[in-house]
C-alpha cells in the first residue's frame, strides 16, 4: 500500500504546474505566458510574434501587430479586430490615437465611446501591463516586472525565454 502512495504521489506532483501570472512581449516582440510567483518567474513558449505593443490585465487584453489590433479574452485567443495603427490600452478600452476614436470591450462587443485620456495612462511611457497592478518595463536590455499595489511596490527581473530553434 506505501508504494501505491509513493507512485501515484509522483504521478501527481508530474502534474503541478507554476501559476501563470499573465502574459508578456519578450525582446523578439512575441507574445509569451509568463509562469511562476514574485522573484521567480519563468516565460513561456511563444504564442504570437510580431507584436508591436500589448497589455495583459488578468482577464484579458489587447495585441496591436502591423495590421490589426485585437482584443484577446483570458486564455488569450482574440475575441475582436480592429484596423492596426497607433493606440494607447486601458483594462477595456483602446484609444485609437491616430484617429481619435476609444473603444470599449463590454465583454461581447467593442463599442464605439468618447476618448478620455485619463483612462489610457501608464505609469511609465514604455510600460505594458502584464496583470492586474503588474507592468512589464525594459531598462539597459533587461525586462523587469514591476508590482505596484501600494505597499507591496517591487521590482523582479524576469529572464529572457530562448527558444529551441531545432524544432
């Protein structure tokens, strides 16, 4: 009976995965899960490449490439498209910047709605957000995630992914 709980102990403990915390844009401008807990964090394999901006806010976000921009549910497959240009995100709203025109994602459908500049700030110009009071930020070539819930305010490198290119 002691080894049947040994074994099947070890068949459990094969399944136990690190929480993913959310998603990010790696170096390469691909999109990455980003696993693991505050100070270890492990990327992901790629799941889009391409990408010029994005923002994860835990339950999902927006992708912009060079030609679309997408609004992405909470396992990050894309829900809506719009036409790719510049645009500043917020948890559920796009500002098209270059035509002046917001949107926002009511959980079905993107609505057209009045611009409120306010909405589309971040906290640093080349900050994207990665969950909900975490921003990913590029300094000197290396990618930190940055906690800002007030009193808990930590920054953690997060190492670069490389990828097995032989596959």
């Amino acid at each position: 009976m002691r080894y049947l709980v040994f074994f099947i102990s070890l068949i459990a403990f094969g399944q136990i995965e690190a929480p993913r915390i959310g998603f990010w844009r790696d170096a390469q401008n691909r999109v990455r899960p980003l696993h693991g807990v505050a100070g270890s964090f492990v990327p992901g394999a790629a799941v889009r490449e391409g990408v010029l901006a994005f923002a994860w806010y835990g339950d999902g976000g927006w992708l912009r490439s060079e030609t679309e921009i997408e609004r992405l549910d909470g396992s990050g497959a894309t829900v809506a498209r719009l036409p790719g240009g510049a645009a500043r995100f917020s948890e559920t709203g796009v500002w098209l910047t270059d035509q002046n025109v917001a949107y926002r994602w009511d959980g079905q459908t993107l609505k057209p709605v009045a611009v409120e500049e306010a909405e589309f700030s971040a906290p640093e110009p080349d900050a994207e957000a990665i969950a909900k009071e975490w921003w990913h930020v590029r300094h000197r070539g290396r990618s930190y995630a940055v906690r800002t819930t007030p009193g808990r305010e930590a920054r953690f490198e997060i190492p670069e992914a490389i990828d097995d290119e032989s596959n």
